[in-house]
C-alpha cells in the first residue's frame, strides 16, 4: 500500500470487498468474510448513530471533541486530531484533539501556530485533496523529512490523514495516530472515516458559524453600550468618529439635519469637511474640546463632492460643539459632535401640519413616493417633490404618468388576492372615519409585471361631519426587498431539507443494516438449505440496498465538494441501454413487462458513460418501485443534434405539485419507499454538466415518463 493516496472511491470500495469475497475457498472462510463486513457494518451504524445523536441534540457543548472520542474508539486507535487552516494564511495549528488514556497530548506545548513553510509536504498533500495513508513511519518519503521528526517525538507508529471541505474548498484535515501498534491501513478503514468525517463536518461549520455570530454580538453590544449614553442624554444630532475623523456612526436626528442617508454618510472624514474652520480640526487633533457657531453652505458641499445631500444651494445655521473621547490612560479614542438646527425656518400652520403629517406618513417605510387622495373631487395624484431622479426607476416613470386619476384606477391594478384586504378592510374605514391610519403591504399590477408595495397611508384635513376630506400615503417600491425574503425562505427551507435528510439517514442505513444482522443471525441458527438461500437472498438485497444508499450519498458529497469525475468517451447508447436492460429484468415485479427495442438504431454519442449508465438506472429504479402492473419502457431517439433517452412506465404517476419539486435535494414523493432522496438530484447535476437537459411527464395515476437529452458531441472540457 502506498503512504499516499489519490482520494478511494466507491468503486475502489467496492472492489477490495469483492476482493476479499474472492479470497474465500471454503464455507468458514465465506463466513469469515461475512463477519468483517457485518462487524464493521454493525460498529459502523452505531457510531453513525453516536454522532447523529449528538449533532441533532441543540445547545450541546463540545460536540466535535465528543465526536472524535466516538471515531477514536470506532478505529480502535491512540489520538484523533483536527487540523484547521486558510489558503491565505501562513500558519496552521490543531484545533481539537483526544486521546487515549496514558497518551501525552502534545497540542498546546507543540502543536500550535505551526508554519505551513516548515511541513511543505504535508500541507501540499492536503491541498492536492489526497490522503495520508502510513502504515510505518519510518517509511515515510525523504521530503516528508520535517513530518516525520514530528509525529515521531509523539511515539507514532502510523497514521491515516484525510482533508476535511468546507464549502467545496479544503479546510484542514482530520488523522487517526496508532501509537501502541503498527496498523495497515485499508480501503474500508479510509472510506469509513471519509463517511465519518462528513457527518463531523456539519459540526466544524456551526462551529466556525457560532464564532462569528458570538463576535458580531460582542461587537453590536460594545457599539450599544457606547451610544445609548449619547443618545438617551442628548435630542440632537450626533455624530461619532475615530481618533482620525471618519464617521463610524450617525443618529436619525443628524441625518434630517444633513439631507442625507446613513449609507452615504458613514466613511466621511471630518477633516475634510468644507465647512468645518481649520482652528476646530487642530484643536480636536490635539485631544481639545471645540464649541462654535457655523454657516453650513450645502453648495460648497455640492461644489467639493464631499456627500450626495437633498438640500442644495442653501445655508443652515448649526449650533456644535465637538467633544474627545478618550480611555482611563487618557488616550483618544475619538470624538462626537453634537449638532442643533438653528435656521429660522417659518412656514404657515397649514404647511408645517402637511409636511408633518407627510414625515409620519414616511416613519420605518423609507423614500419613494408620496400620493394624495382629495375626497370631495375623487382625485388621486402623486406628489414627485422628494424624489430625485425619476427616470432612473420604471415604478416612478410609471406612476409619473398619470394613468391613476381616481380610486377607481387604484382599484383595478390591485392584485386580486389583496383587493379585499386593502380595499375594503382598510380603505373604507378610514374614508368613513372609522380609522385615522394604517399600514399595508400589498401587491399592484403594471402592465403584467406584480410590485409588493409598503404603504402608511393617514387621513389629513377633516370635514365637519368628522370624516376626512384628504388622505396622505408614503408609498415604497418593496419589490426587491420581498423577492430577498423569499429567497431567505426557500434558504431556510433547504436547511430544514437538510437536517431532516441527516435524521433520515440514519432510519434508512439502520433499516437494512438490521435486516442483514438479523438474517446473519438466521443463517447461523437454520440447517434447511431453502431457509439459507432464502436468508441470504434477503441479506443480498439489503447490501445492494446499503450500498445505493451509500453510494448516493457518496455522490452528493462529491458534488458539493466539486469533486465528482466525469470520463468522456464515444459510446455507443444501443448498447449502453441493452446493458441496463438485462440488469434491471430480475428486478421487476411480477405482472410488470420490462420493453426495450434492440432493432432501435445504432447511435454513437461523445458522453460518459458511467454517468449516462447512472442516470438511466436511476430512473429504471424508480420506476420499478412505483409500478405495480403494466409495463416500463426503455427508449431513444435522435432529435437533429441530440440524442432523447426516456423511461415510460405506467405507474402511480405524480401530482402537478410534485412535477416541480421531483428533482430538488433531499426530496422523496413517496416516504413509504426507502431511498435518499438524492438519486434525481445526482441525475440533474450529471445531464446539465454534460451539456443536456432533464425532466419528467406524468398524469397521476396513469404513469410518468423521465427523459434527458444530450448533444452528440460533447463540447465540454472533462474536469473532475
């Protein structure tokens, strides 16, 4: 066996146990046979369960340490360690390690801050996705020199190391140390820590997730902390710097003052503020207090680019005063200024209660646009004035045309499902009196195309029978904002696809795990030849079953971590069909007629025919397990450049709902059927990497017919 390995697949697996299978010349050799793999399947499943166990458990502590205790004791080995690094970083250290008692653990004294420059073969072999794989370590390659000095000061004898992903790039490793005893490694033990190993992976990235949520709480709770003195003291505006003047913070107060908004204020450097006297800026660099009086021209702030502001071409009198902050040492930290509005700015009664109700009206729904509804002449117009640029937005440009005259064109754009809700829920009562305000979110239809709209609408100017005369609304374009939430929806939703696809794992690889225990131990205790042949073509079928099972998941794992192999070649799909066809005819079940036409042309397609032969199987086996009577039929055809493969069968079919859901993660129609929920996903992601097309026609009830296509010629470049 060589000290290091290209990563083992499924096959490779498989191989080495037919291997083993073959090496069996007599019936206690056979049964040796069976009791490695039955052994290794029954402590494979329970420590599958162990560590489900503890990442399905919330607010558990020290999951991966307990988790390594579980493959420590699983491998029967001395210490089981994490290593964890970054491309960008040049060090490495080990983040978690166990040991066996009376085994020196070595990671805080030797094992952190490690220098990737210092173990160059180690680090390379990781970054090149192989294994390391050592059954002596005094056998370990020359330029493995630095690796072997190190692992030999902590008594190793060998060692199996494997890189762990992190969203399909390499995050680090995970190594099992045999100090007490040589081992030789196999193909099995590499496999099972590979299937270990991604389960305990989902524990490392809500790790590496929590981190980060716990230092952005510190960070927010030190922010709090320091401004809610600011705030609860002083109703004016603020505004807080560092020690060199960039603005780290702005309150709602500052921002009314300014004309501006947060996302363009925050950055500015108050030393380069047009406005601002030189004298104010020294004396706040040198650690003192300022107070002064200033005419603030917005033209020169227009004039030197210092910021995008609603008020142009005029003067506002401020009062500020610039306070430093500094520690317990003295130093500074920064300093705030404090802002008053002192322009004399008189409008009349009714002006100010218009523009105040039109600034209640905006509260928590940010600018776009503000419409007015006069009662008594049932004219609706919108009012453009806090508005900058209207033609950069197809809702205002469309609006601006004046295409709603009175409530009647409201009415009529409202989508169907929220013109009760808006319309006469809430509408009608604020015409009638009965309500003052409101706030609705609600869609409207522009020529075909759905807007999600924030609208606080109030009731402004009453009549003397106590009903208003105009209504005011701020109204917001939330159609982004919506579309967002929804993807946040559907992200969530995966998430909770994914947690319930680990818990049923764990019910699906015991089903048939129990069924080859149970009749392992039949076989064992029965002398009648037929019961034998009866039981172990029981624990046959189940092992199949274990190994689809396990080979899907395989599969899925290596497309999230990019790393599934694709072959190119000239095949030759009447044959490749034929070959699927008589492997499937002892699946079907009785009544069921299994059709392939072997006249059907001959056609050579540039393809990969593993994958081809993958989806195809697929697809067969699903529809053996939904067709109860009938037939399934094995068909292609060529269509100009491509080629059409299909599986028809008569079925159950499935429902219009499902049509769209069939070839998403983690999905099963049927939950009474044992399977992962991947084998259509897997076929998606083979037929669009190959440069084709998929999907699936059914009537529920008469049958479904799934169908890829494929160009003839394959115009991709093979990569794994």
């Amino acid at each position: 066996m060589n000290s290091v390995y290209a990563n083992y697949s499924r096959e490779d697996l498989i191989g080495e146990i037919e291997r083993l299978k073959a090496t069996g010349s007599s019936v206690t050799d056979e049964k040796a046979y069976r009791n490695r793999i039955l052994t290794n399947a029954i402590a494979l499943r329970k420590t599958f369960s162990d560590v489900l166990s503890l990442l399905m458990k919330p607010g558990e502590k020290d999951i991966i340490d307990r988790s390594l205790l579980i493959v420590l004791k699983f491998f029967d080995v001395d210490r089981v360690y994490i290593g964890n690094y970054k491309n960008d970083e040049s060090t490495f250290g080990f983040t978690h390690e166990v040991t066996r008692q009376g085994i020196i653990s070595m990671r805080e004294d030797l094992l952190v801050g490690m220098s990737k420059d210092d173990f160059p073969w180690w680090i390379k072999t990781i970054d090149d996705k192989k294994d390391i794989v050592i059954n002596d370590i005094a056998q370990m390659p020359e330029e493995a020199a630095a690796e072997q000095k190190i692992v030999m000061l902590q008594d190793v004898k060998s060692l199996l190391v494997i890189p762990i992903f992190f969203e399909g790039n390499i995050n680090g490793f995970i190594g099992l140390d045999s100090v007490k005893k040589y081992r030789n490694w196999t193909a099995l033990d590499i496999e099972n820590l590979r299937m270990l190993t991604d389960i305990i992976s989902i524990a490392i990235e809500r790790e590496m997730a929590q981190g980060m949520m716990e230092h952005s709480m510190k960070q927010v709770l030190k922010s709090e902390a320091k401004f809610q003195i600011i705030f609860d003291k002083l109703p004016w505006g603020v505004e807080l710097y560092d020690e060199k003047g960039i603005l780290l913070d702005i309150n709602n107060a500052d921002l009314e003052i300014f004309g501006t908004t947060r996302e363009a204020a925050i950055g500015l450097n108050a030393f380069e503020n047009p406005n601002i006297p030189e004298w104010a800026n020294v004396k706040l660099k040198n650690g003192e207090d300022v107070e002064f009086l200033l005419e603030y021209n917005f033209g020169k702030v227009a004039e030197k680019k210092y910021f995008s502001s609603t008020v142009t071409n005029q003067i506002k009198h401020l009062r500020v005063k610039g306070v430093v902050l500094k520690d317990q040492q003295g130093e500074q930290l920064g300093f705030f200024y404090i802002v008053f509005d002192d322009t004399e700015n008189y409008h009349k009664t009714e002006e100010i209660q218009y523009n105040l109700t039109k600034l209640k009206a905006a509260v928590d729904t940010g600018e776009s646009v503000i419409w007015e509804y006069d009662i008594a002449t049932d004219r609706l117009s919108v009012d453009f004035s806090l508005n900058d640029d209207v033609e950069s937005s197809l809702f205002l440009t469309y609006l601006k045309q004046d295409r709603f005259g009175c409530i009647a064109d409201f009415i009529e754009t409202l989508h169907p499902d929220d013109k009760y809700k808006v319309y006469d829920r809430q509408f009608k009562r604020l015409l009638t009196g009965e309500i003052d305000k409101y706030v609705s979110v609600y869609r409207r239809i522009f020529d075909g195309k759905v807007y999600w709209l924030n609208s606080n609408v109030r009731a402004y100017r009453y009549s003397e029978d106590g009903k208003p005369s105009k209504i005011i609304s701020y109204t917001s374009n939330i159609t982004d904002q919506r579309e967002i939430e929804l993807e946040l929806l559907k992200v969530k939703e995966a998430d909770k696809l994914k947690s319930a696809f680990l818990a049923n794992m764990s019910h699906e690889i015991r089903t048939p795990l129990n069924a080859i225990v149970g009749f392992s131990d039949l076989v064992a205790e029965t002398d009648d030849p037929e019961d034998q042949a009866t039981y172990l073509d029981i624990i046959h079928k189940n092992n199949d079953l274990l190994l689809n099972l396990i080979g899907d998941i395989l599969d899925f794992s290596k497309i999230e971590s990019g790393m599934l192999k694709y072959n190119i070649e000239d095949v030759n799909i009447r044959e490749l069909c034929m070959e699927v066809y008589m492997g499937a005819t002892l699946k079907v079940k009785p009544g069921v007629k299994l059709v392939f036409d072997r006249n059907l042309p001959q056609i050579i397609i540039r393809t990969d025919p593993q994958r081809i032969t993958q989806v195809i199987t697929n697809f067969l086996n699903n529809a053996i397990k939904f067709t109860e009577e009938g037939s399934i039929t094995i068909y292609y055809e060529k269509i100009m450049d491509t080629l059409k493969v299909s599986v028809r069968d008569t079925g159950i079919g499935i429902s219009e709902e499902n049509r769209t859901r069939v070839f998403e993660r983690f999905i099963k129609i049927n939950d009474f059927h044992q399977g992962t929920g991947l084998g259509l996903t897997i076929s998606k992601t083979i037929v669009e990497y190959l440069g084709g097309t998929i999907g699936v026609d059914s009537v529920q009830g008469e049958g479904s017919t799934f169908w890829f296509t494929l160009p003839l010629h394959y115009k991709g470049t093979p990569v794994n």
